[in-house]
C-alpha cells in the first residue's frame, strides 16, 4: 500500500534561517506531487506541484522554492524565512494526471518566531 | 479564476443528519470532492463526485450536485460525535490533478 510522509511535524524557526521540509511517497512510481499551504486551519492554497523529477510548477510567487530530487521525493525550501511564512504545509500526492484520488500527508506545522 | 465557497461552522445534535453546502465557479471542473481534517492531522478523502453524476451515495454520506447552480452539498446521515472536523469542498480543473479548495466548514455535533 502506498504512504506519504512529511517531516518533521511541527518547526519553531526565526526569521531569516532557512528552511528544509521533506515529502516522502511509498508504495508508487511517477506520482503527482503538490505542496499546499494551510494559514490559521482554514482553506488550502496550493503552492508548487510537479508532475515528474525536476518538473517544478509554481502556483503563488514568493519566497518558497519546491524541488524534486527523486521520483517520490519533493522538498520544499525558503533561503529566509518571513513571519507570514507560519503556517501549517501539507504535501499531497496523486497516482498521476488522470486520476481522480489526491492523498495527504500528515503535515508540518512551522511558526516562525 | 476558479473560486469555492462554504459556509464557516456547521453545529448539530449527534443523531440528526448534517448537509454541508459548497458553491464553485468553474464551470469545467471535472472532478468535485469532499475532505475531512481533524485537528492538527492532513486532509482524508471522504468522497467524490464526477462532474457528470447528480449524486453519489456512500453508506452515511450522500453528495448531491447541482451543474446548473454549480452547488455541491455532503449530507452526513446519523451524524455522530466523531464526525465533529473541518470539511472541505474542491474542485478539480485541469488534468494535471491542481484542484481549489474552499475554506472548510468546521462541523460540531453535540452528544
């Protein structure tokens, strides 16, 4: 069966440091990986999604950076991180363009102090 | 662009039915789907609906669609205790799977 994975779970960071948080998929091959962005438990805004290894697509401009270094691997950076970057991110995968299913992962929690 | 709409909060007595209401915009969305996030935890899928179906029936959970009035609802039949989350509306719009979520409909059910 197929698991996603995101970690760590939650991040206390000041502004300015840098930030690294990891999406792992198990269980599938070429998934459609998404990165969302949950401010104060409400809506999700959808971030980066990619489609195959080093296929980036950027929905908002900012100052976040998605990559996807392996096949079920998906990373999403910020070089400084602002005070409106707390929030809660959740990575998503889907079994690819025509599918229907999206799955979430448990998500990290990052306030940024 | 694309744009989905609910209602914030949704209270009930545990044992009544909820219906859970959402509007979008989009009039080719291809897929429309219902989450449930309980606190602190990511988004599960409850369920879905093709933009050709009227309705879809899933032991206690019923999705009725309207094309028309582009309005979808989740009608949660003996709502129980542990139904009590934050349910999301979204719409699917293109083939790449990117889909807009709504702001949630935070339920609470009252023993």
């Amino acid at each position: 069966s197929q698991t996603i994975h995101q970690w760590p779970a939650t991040l206390v960071q000041p502004v300015g440091s840098p930030l690294s948080l990891e999406c792992t998929v198990e269980g599938t091959s070429n998934p459609n990986l998404y990165w969302y962005r949950q401010a104060a438990g409400r809506g999700l805004q959808l971030l980066f999604y990619s489609v195959g290894i080093g296929q980036i697509s950027s929905e908002v401009p900012q100052n976040l950076s998605a990559s996807r270094p392996q096949d079920r691997q998906f990373i999403l950076s910020s070089k400084k991180l602002l005070l409106s970057d707390s929030g809660f991110y959740l990575c998503a995968w889907s079994p690819g363009q025509a599918a229907y299913e999206q799955y979430f992962g448990p998500g990290t929690r990052l306030t940024v102090t | 662009g694309e744009d989905v709409e609910q209602s914030l909060f949704l209270s009930v007595r545990e044992g009544d039915s909820s219906v859970i209401n959402c509007t979008y915009t989009d009039s080719s969305s291809t897929y429309l789907y219902w989450y449930k996030q309980e606190p602190g935890a990511g988004l599960q899928l409850l369920t879905y609906i093709f933009s050709n179906m009227d309705m879809k029936q899933d032991q206690r959970l019923t999705v009725l669609l309207n094309k028309k009035d582009k309005h979808l609802s989740l009608r949660i039949a003996d709502t129980q205790t542990g139904d009590s989350a934050i349910y999301f509306c979204a719409e699917r719009y293109t083939n790449a799977g990117k889909s807009t979520f709504g702001d949630g409909t935070t339920l609470t059910v009252k023993p």
